[in-house]
C-alpha cells in the first residue's frame, strides 16, 4: 500500500496547537501502571512521512522550529498530536515515562536532524498545553546552534533523555532529547529493541510499543507489547496501546501468559 504525505497543518499555526484540548493521555494521570518504556517508530507513526523518501537534504527550520522545509520547500512535522504526549509523558505523570525509539528508515543521519531540528514546548504539571500555545505558540523557541547541521549515530549519547524535573526553566526542548538510547537503522525490530534492553535493563514485558507495519509485530515474540496504528499516534491511540499492556499485565500476573 503506498502512503502519501498527510495534508500540512493550517498556515501559521504550530502543530501543537491543532491538538485537542486535552493536557495529554489520559492514561497518563489515572494512577493505573504504566510501562517502564514507551517506544515509537517514526515513519507514519510519530510524523506522516517517509524520511528516507519524502525528504530531500538540506532542512531548514521554519516558524520557531515547528516544522522544517526541505530544499524543494515542502513542509515536515510531527502529527498534530505529537508535542502534547511527549510533553505528557515526562511532566504530567507522577514519575516520567522513559521514551525510546525503534526505527528501520534507510536514512537514520536525516531523520536524527529533523529530531534535533524540531522543537517541543513543554508542559508544568497544571497547565495544558493548548493554554501554553494560546498564550505564546512556539514563540519562546530558538534554533539549535547545530540544528543546521547533519548529525551521525556516532554522535549520539546514550543518555539523551531530556531533564524531567518540573522546576525546569526551560520552555522546550530539541524533541531528539525526549528519547533514550534512541535505535534508528535498516534491520529487524527485534535487533532495535535488543539493544535498548540491553542499554536500560527494562524487561521486554515492560516495554510498549507503537508502529503502523505489522510486519514489526514479530518484536511481541520477545514480550514486548505491540500496538497498532493506522494513521499515525494520537492520544487516543496511546491510551488504547497502554490499555492493551495492561490488559496483558494482568493476565501475565493471573498466571495466563501473553
């Protein structure tokens, strides 16, 4: 099936605040486990495109690094829903949800600049995100002194969480840095998440993953718990995703298997 790029946000307004009103899941907040790890494919999953198809070198950032334009000038960016989880996931629950990421593209250097390009606003634990963008929608962001330049996997540390503290000063990050031990490269899935084992000693059972190949649902032969998505992450996939885990924790601690 051939995807195409999904239709670009309305003309000078960020992403993020198309996004519900919503603070973020709602999973997030309902004091009921969550997993130790969320994992993200990228490629329609956290933004509707191909990296290695759709893009063509150099990128630009654009309206206070919301988006960015490549040299044919076409528009990318997250899904809409996109900023408000990840901001979720490390200020509105009561201890931060550790992301990573799990991805095959071809095109790993390019798809690390476009994450180190794009800027997410954070969120204070009692203020909604739609209510921050309203007041200032991007406004506060600068470009990264290196966010012009392509990266390499070399380059990555393998600590590249961003800080989860909620006194934190700062109004947004780089959305690379919301990632742990992020794993960007052609292969079976099943090699990514090895290594992100590996690197956080979080069992397979403690991980969630969200990916719109089913091909990739072979990583559940290890215990990892697949859901998903057709037309890329909403908030409303990840609470189903996290409703799937736990449904599975339950039947794995009443003795049922997976």
């Amino acid at each position: 099936m051939t995807k195409k790029l999904a239709d670009p946000p309305k003309p000078g307004i960020p992403p993020a605040v198309l996004e519900s009103q919503s603070i973020g899941p709602s999973t997030f907040t309902d004091g009921l486990p969550l997993p130790k790890i969320i994992v993200f494919d990228l490629d329609y999953t956290l933004w509707p495109f191909w990296v290695d198809t759709h893009l063509t070198p150099p990128l630009k950032a654009k309206e206070s690094n919301s988006k960015a334009v490549d040299r044919w000038g076409e528009s990318f960016t997250f899904y809409p829903s996109i900023p408000s989880i990840l901001a979720a996931a490390v200020t509105q629950t009561s201890s931060p949800i550790t992301l990573s990421l799990a991805s095959r593209t071809s095109a790993p250097d390019l798809a690390i600049s476009l994450l180190k390009m794009l800027q997410i606003p954070l969120l204070s634990s009692s203020s909604s995100l739609a209510t921050s963008s309203r007041k200032s929608p991007f406004g506060s962001l600068t470009p990264s002194p290196s966010s012009t330049s392509l990266p390499t996997l070399s380059t990555l540390s393998s600590s590249t969480a961003i800080p989860t503290t909620s006194s934190s000063k700062q109004s947004s990050k780089r959305a690379l840095d919301f990632f742990s031990h992020p794993q960007i490269y052609p292969g079976d899935k099943k090699a990514h998440f090895a290594k992100i084992k590996k690197a956080t000693g979080v069992a397979y059972e403690d991980m969630l993953f969200f990916d719109d190949e089913v091909r990739n649902r072979n990583v559940e032969a290890l215990g990892v718990c697949m859901w998903l998505v057709r037309d890329g992450v909403s908030t409303e996939e990840v609470d189903r995703g996290v409703g799937e885990w736990r449904k599975r924790r339950r039947r794995g601690n009443e003795g049922g298997g997976p």
